[in-house]
C-alpha cells in the first residue's frame, strides 16, 4: 500500500529547518555553558 503524498514539501522542509537550527543552537548556545559547568565542577572536585 503507498502512501498518499499528504506532507506537503514546505512542512518538510520547515521541519528539516527547524531540526538544523535545534542541532545548531544546540551546539553553538548549550555546548559551552555544559562545558564551563564542567570545568566549575572538576576544579571544584579537585580542590
């Protein structure tokens, strides 16, 4: 059984959009501040 093409290309895309800016933000906005919260959290452990 095929499926009926009902997902239109710009819900698709829009989705595929959002997806990347998710992954990117999450990169570029959560990676340092779980990488600075790390490193309070080895000195802390150290000392």
């Amino acid at each position: 059984m095929q499926l009926k093409h009902v997902d239109s290309p710009w819900f698709v895309e829009l989705h595929i959009t959002l997806w990347h800016v998710d992954i990117h933000c999450l990169v570029t906005c959560h990676f340092p501040l779980l990488f600075t919260f790390l490193s309070i959290f080895i000195l802390l452990c150290r000392s």
